[in-house]
C-alpha cells in the first residue's frame, strides 16, 4: 500500500487539473494562435505560468485505484499489476483465468 500522503497529494493535483482545465485550455489556445499579436501571445503566456504548477495535467500520476501503487499501472483496468494478479488469483473478475502451458 502506498503512503497515503502521496495519495492525496494526487487526488488535490487531480481537482486542481480539473478546476483549472478550461481556464488553461483557453490560455494555451490565445498563446498558440499566430494571428493574435505577439504582446497578447505574451500575456497570456504571463498568465498561463502563474496558474498553480499542481494544475498541470502531466503532474498527475497514474495510481493503482486499489492499492495506490504508482507503477505498473494498466490504464484499461486503472490498477497495478499485482492488485490485477490478486483478484484475479481470487477469482474477483470475471472471465480472468490463470493461465498455463
């Protein structure tokens, strides 16, 4: 099981990322558009990194949901692979099977 520190540190980047999407989706969209003039490009370039640094979707990091894990994650499953193995080993998900040669 992971710290659950560091667990809730990434559900706050989580919310924050999400709070702050549209926000930075439109600043991003002002300093990429060649037609604007170069001082708006700036400024909101300006604006764009004084938004909190948590609120960067890349800052979030893929968590095991069972077991908190940051490694070994299955995006598809949203769990690690040993929390996959164990509840699979328990017969907790359907259609999973052991497999053998």
């Amino acid at each position: 099981m992971a710290k659950t520190s560091a667990i809730e540190r990434n559900r706050k980047r989580q919310a924050l990322a999400k709070r702050y999407a549209a926000k930075r989706a439109e600043l991003k969209a002002i300093a990429r558009d060649t037609d604007r003039p170069v001082e708006e490009r700036f400024a909101a370039q300006l604006k764009l990194a004084d938004l909190p640094r948590n609120s960067a979707p890349n800052r979030v990091r893929n968590r095991c949901e069972v077991t908190g894990r940051p490694r070994a994650f299955y995006r598809k499953l949203k769990m690690s692979r040993i929390a996959l193995r164990e509840l699979a080993n328990s017969g907790m998900i359907p259609g999973m099977v052991k497999s053998s040669w």
